[in-house]
C-alpha cells in the first residue's frame, strides 16, 4: 500500500473550518469495503484511549488499510497532524425497521478548545440509501456550545444533511459536528465505522499551505448556513476567523472586518 | 383531549420571521415525528403557523449574553412552542 500522502489544501481546511466535515465519497476500495463488512459484523476489539496511531491495527486489519490510502491518510494528517493517537473506536448499526432516529448530539462532552480539535472517521463500507437511515448530520454546528444531547429536542434544521453515499465513503467531522444515526426504514443493517483520533501536535498549518492566500479560503469561512439565526450567523463567522488565526498562526486574518472591528481599542499611545 | 405540538425555530426573535428549524411530537400517536425526518419546514414563518390554527403557548425569552460570553453560539435562540389540542381517544 502506497504511503505517500495526498495533504488538503487550504481551501479544503477552510471548508472544513467552517462546514465542520469533509466528504470524500466512495475513495475506498471495494476489496476493503467487503472485508471492512466481515470485520463489523464480528466485531472490532478495542484500542486503548491514548494508543499511537502507528502502532493501533495490525497491517492486515481493515482500519490499516483505510487510513493508509493516500487520500484518508492525507486528510488526516493535514488536520490533526502526523502519528495522532486513537481516542476510541466503534461500530455504529442502525437496525432494520428500527423506528427511531438517535436525538441530535454532539459527541463526548462540551469541549470548547479555542485552538485544537479532535476529528472523528466516520466510514460507510456499503452504499447508504434515503431509507437507510444515512447519518444526520448539520453543516456548520460544531462550534456552538452545547453539551452532548442537550440539543436533542430539535429534529430538522434548514440545510441539514441526510447523507447518501456510495460504498467507501468517508467522512472527516470536528469534534463538535451536531449528527445523528437516522432511522433505518429497510431490511437492511446499515454499518458504520467510525474513529476518533486526537492530535499529538499544535494544529498549525498541517496542509498544503500554498494557496493560502487564495481569495477562495475566505469565501469558504464566509459561508452562511441556511439554519442559521440572522444575528448568530455572523458571531459564527466571528468564531471561524478565530479558529483560522489558531491553524494559520495570522493574528491578522479577518473576514469582512469582523474581528478586528471589535477588538479596536485605540489608546493615547497610538497617538504619540 | 390530546396535545399536538410543533416547536419552530425562526431566524429572529419575530414571531413572523423565518423558519429555520422545526421539531413536531404527536400526542395522538397517529405519526412518528422524528430526527432528521424532513428537509422541508412545515411553514415558512411562525406566522404561518398561527394562521393555520396552531396556538403559540411559550416563545424564547431575550436574555443579553453573559458577560464574558458575547460571541459565544450555542442553542439556537428563538424557540416557539405551539399546540393542536384534539378531542378523541387514541387510535
């Protein structure tokens, strides 16, 4: 299996900024797919939190070889960084005719690091249909401030995602992403693979940084969400600028003049 | 007497501006509401709503922020909360 690794490019980590996923649909191959479906259905033993990336699975385990591929292992290096350790990893099945969705959530508990994220695979080894109960989840949700189900009374947001996908879709979600298992309305088990991995580096231009001036990067970070309230749409761009300044080290970076706006504090020194 | 009830999240603190989000939970148990079930708001407005004999019985107060945390996001903040209430038994 090829090691050499195809990082994002700033434009895809601004997307990502402010998306809080990155889709890459059907990357993975139908050899993995099918072994991938054997391995969930046995069952998958645990990782202890903490275990270096490395060092994890086995090279004959499915979960090597997917995060081996070119693109997956790119992508995750260009958002965690090189040798990020294992948080925990899981099966997740939505049952036949189960007739009831997961409340919307966030993962693990309240987590508002200004300057780092863990991110989550979410991987689907066979294709995933409207019926099938493909996860939920919302565009743009993962800096709010909630913690775990808290947010669970809401059912539908404009906007929101109700993914289908081919078989060997991947997924790469923040930390914070609002999602949900949909109800399964086929006959069918519907898989997912999903790992959490933490970063072992300061997340500070991990990608492909040259096109970082691209005018593309701030179009991406000023992207409105059709759920989003009028007035907190703007404090999310606020907050975006915040996240770029921490993964690109520019104290200066602003989108429109948001930031830079409110932290304007003339003093009499300015004046001398 | 059952309760039907709709929570419509709007994109301002007015009652006749957008819906953005939209939550239904049916106490006739004659549908099953839930996560994720639709891409489409019932109504375009909570104006709408009420137009179509839903009555608003708590809406979302305005709380300044908490100092310290202006640009915080969290919660989406204007929550109405309407009722059907229907005579009958359940099904």
């Amino acid at each position: 299996m090829s090691t050499s690794k195809q990082l994002l490019t700033s434009v895809q980590v601004a997307r990502f900024v402010a998306q809080g996923f990155l889709r890459l649909d059907g990357v993975v191959p139908q050899e993995i797919n099918e072994r991938a479906i054997e391995a969930l259905t046995e069952g998958l033993p645990d990782v202890a939190y903490g275990t270096p990336l490395g060092g994890a699975f086995a090279p004959d385990t499915f979960v090597h070889e997917l995060l081996d591929l070119p693109v997956v292992a790119g992508a995750v290096e260009s958002l965690v960084g090189p040798e990020p350790t294992v948080d925990h990893h899981a099966v997740h099945v939505r049952e036949p005719h189960e007739g009831q969705a997961q409340p919307l959530h966030g993962d693990a508990i309240i987590d508002v690091r200004p300057d780092a994220f863990d991110i989550q695979l979410m991987y689907y080894p066979h294709e995933v249909t409207a019926e099938m109960g493909g996860t939920l989840s919302v565009p743009g949700s993962h800096l709010r401030r909630i913690n775990e189900t808290d947010v669970g009374r809401v059912q539908n947001l404009r906007g929101q995602t109700r993914l289908t996908c081919p078989a060997g879709t991947v997924v790469l979600v923040h930390h914070g992403i609002w999602h949900g298992g949909r109800r399964n309305d086929t006959a069918h088990r519907r898989f997912m693979y999903k790992i959490r991995l933490n970063p072992t580096v300061p997340q500070v231009r991990l990608w492909d940084v040259s096109d970082l001036h691209d005018p593309a990067v701030t179009a991406e970070l000023n992207t409105y969400f059709p759920w989003y309230e009028w007035a907190t749409g703007r404090l999310e761009i606020y907050n975006r600028v915040l996240l770029w300044r921490a993964l690109t080290g520019d104290d200066s970076f602003d989108v429109e003049y948001w930031a830079t706006r409110v932290s304007n504090r003339p003093t009499l020194r300015s004046h001398a | 007497m059952r309760q039907q009830v709709l929570v419509l999240y709007l994109a301002t603190s007015a009652l006749d501006s957008d819906v953005v989000g939209w939550s239904r939970y049916d106490g006739t148990g004659r549908t099953r509401p839930t996560t994720g079930d639709s891409d489409e708001p019932p109504y375009p407005t909570g104006l709408a709503a009420l137009q179509d004999g839903w009555r608003l019985f708590q809406a979302s107060q305005l709380l300044p922020p908490q100092p310290g945390h202006e640009y915080d996001v969290s919660f989406l903040k204007h929550e109405f909360f309407f009722e059907k209430v229907e005579d009958g038994s359940r099904p």
